[in-house]
C-alpha cells in the first residue's frame, strides 16, 4: 500500500488519530516503536527515526507526515529524516513549545504545528462557562466554540425556519443533516424555507457567553442526589 498519510508515534493520541482517519476512508498508516496490542496490518513497528522504517513505510510516495509522539526532540529528529526521504512531504508536528512550532512554520514549507494543550484548552474554558463544545473555531480575533444541536420533540428551536439562524450573527450555521432523505444541503435549506424537523442535526458556532443555570433547577437536581423532601 503507498499511503497518503503516515502516522508517527502511536501512543494515546497518535492511535486516536490513525482510528480517525481510517474512519474516514483515508490510506493511510501507521508507525510504532514497540508491538502493539492491536493486530492491525497498517502498523509498522521500528525505530521511528530511521531511514528503513519510513521508507518501509512508504514515506517517498505519502502526501502528509503526521508527527504524533510526545517527544518534541525526537520529532524533530523525524522531521529531519523524513525531508531528506521526501522533501515535499506535508507534516504536521505535535510541539508543546508554540514559540519554536511558530519558528518552524515560518521557515519550513509544508509543516504545521500543533498543540494538544492549545487545542484542548478552549474547550476546557467552553465547558466552564456551560457551552457543551466539540471543537472551535478561530474568527474576527474571537475563539467560538462549536456544538451539535439535534431537534427533538422538546427542542426549542423544532419548526423554526433555518433562515432564522442563518440571518443571527452570534450563531454562525456550519452544516445541516436532515432527518429524511431529501440530502439537502444548508444554503438550498436556507433558501427554500426549510423549518427545522424532529431527527434535523445542526453543527454551528456559537458567540461565546456564559451559562448559569437556574436556581429551581439547580434544587430539582439537588433534591433527586440526595432523596430529600425537607430541601426548602
């Protein structure tokens, strides 16, 4: 297999990312430094910086490098190795130092930095201030937390056009999954009128603000953790 995507450095984060991407149909494949429990074909076991792994790997045919260990110096040392093999290849490189991956970006072609604590800190602060987010998304100097909304029968927003949404400009509408098989797509939904279905699917940015919860809700809760009638 000549694989467009090579995965480097299959720990916790780097197998999560490999899963990913064959989820989503890509070519890709996988190196690791030691046996691994998964019996997984597209697994390549071998020294991470050597010549022979990566080019057993497929590394002079493979679009994307993704630099996925913990390790920032033995990264770089793959980085290194891995450009001598294929000066083109794209890389993506998981830093935790953001003024060296800057550096990096600036004077490499094709490389990337990425950062799991950057990337994981905005949600951490979206779900402090009550936002349920699963990403987000950087726009007018502004970091806006994206969610998913699925219309139920209880649903606040069920029957209400999307043009509603789409016309708000502190929701920013991302993509739109009808509950039927029309296969619609969000700006053909917005023009026709579309109002939104129990089953509909939304995925949209969200101004960031915080929630607070109220306080007969809070004694509801209150009282079903503690089976008491005597909470005033």
């Amino acid at each position: 297999m000549k694989p467009r995507i090579i995965v480097c450095g299959l720990d916790r984060t780097g197998y999560k990312i490999l899963s990913l991407l064959k989820q989503q149909g890509c070519l890709v494949l996988g190196i690791h430094d030691r046996p691994m429990h998964q019996d997984d074909t597209e697994i390549i076991i071998g020294d991470l910086a050597a010549a022979e792994t990566l080019l057993a790997a497929g590394i002079r045919d493979a679009q994307t490098l993704i630099l996925a260990g913990a390790d920032e110096t033995r990264n770089l040392t793959i980085l290194m190795q891995a450009r001598v093999l294929n000066p083109r290849v794209r890389i993506i490189n998981r830093l935790f130092n953001s003024s060296l991956g800057v550096r990096l970006d600036l004077t490499l072609p094709n490389h990337l930095t990425m950062s799991v604590a950057a990337l994981a800190a905005p949600v951490f602060a979206f779900s402090a201030m009550g936002s349920e987010a699963i990403g987000q998304l950087r726009l007018f100097n502004q970091t806006w937390p994206i969610h998913e909304e699925y219309i139920d029968d209880n649903h606040p927003w069920l029957g209400k056009p999307l043009a509603e949404f789409w016309e708000d400009r502190t929701r920013m509408l991302i993509y739109y999954l009808p509950n039927d098989e029309s296969k619609i797509d969000l700006v053909s939904a917005v023009l026709n009128g579309r109002t939104l279905q129990f089953g509909d699917r939304l995925l949209l940015g969200t101004q960031p603000s915080v929630r607070t919860a109220s306080r007969p809700i809070f004694q509801k809760n209150i009282k079903a953790l503690l089976g008491s009638s005597s909470f005033p």
